[in-house]
C-alpha cells in the first residue's frame, strides 16, 4: 500500500472524513475498497472530472496553500474547510453525474460521473 494511500485509508478508519448520508452517496469509517483522487492544486480540481464505478471512494487532497472545499451542487456532501495538506472522502454507490464546486472559489468546479 502506498503512503498516500495508507493515509487516506487511516484518516476514513479514524472518521476524519466526512459526508452527510444520503442513499447515494455515504461516509464509512472503514478502509476503501475502491479509491480515486482528485487532487485540489492552486484553484483547480485535478482532473477536474472524473469516472469511477460504484463503490468507489473518491477523495479529494488540497495540495494548494490556501483553504478550499469540496462541495456538492446538490447539497449531497460539503466538507467543510481542507486547509492546506486536508483530505476528504465520499463512497459513491449510485451511479449518476455528480457536480461540485470550491464554497470559496465559485469558479472551481468539477464532476464525479459514476458508472
């Protein structure tokens, strides 16, 4: 297991990810079975759009230097404040586009397309 990985996994195991419940989409305080990252660089989500098949944990890594979040257009999950180095979560279990965006950037947006 990779580090990044072994830290994302330890971080879901500790609950210091967060989601709202809904019945697509949910927090699990237990390792991912399936990851994909989206990293958060400068004023951007990188990719900016991602697939990923159900089941998958998407996180999300601010590699920038100021503070953003992860929010759902939809109200779906918002994680708050990622200062620098912060990572958050969310299982995606139903298939669907799922739009998002930086509350502190509005011009930041991105998709999770889940297949």
């Amino acid at each position: 297991m990779t580090k990044a990985r072994a830290l994302f996994a330890c971080a879901v195991a500790c609950g210091l990810l967060m989601a709202g419940p809904t019945a697509a989409i949910s927090q699990e305080a237990r390792s991912p079975q399936a990851l994909a990252k989206v990293r958060i660089v400068d004023f951007a989500f990188q990719p900016s759009m991602i697939s990923v098949p159900r089941g998958t944990m998407v996180g999300w890594k601010n590699f920038g230097s100021v503070s953003h979040t992860s929010t759902s257009d939809d109200g779906r999950w918002n994680s708050g404040t990622l200062m620098p180095g912060a990572i958050f979560g969310v299982r995606f279990r139903v298939a669907g586009s799922y739009s998002y965006h930086c509350e502190i950037h509005p011009s930041m947006t991105g998709t999770v397309v889940v297949t």
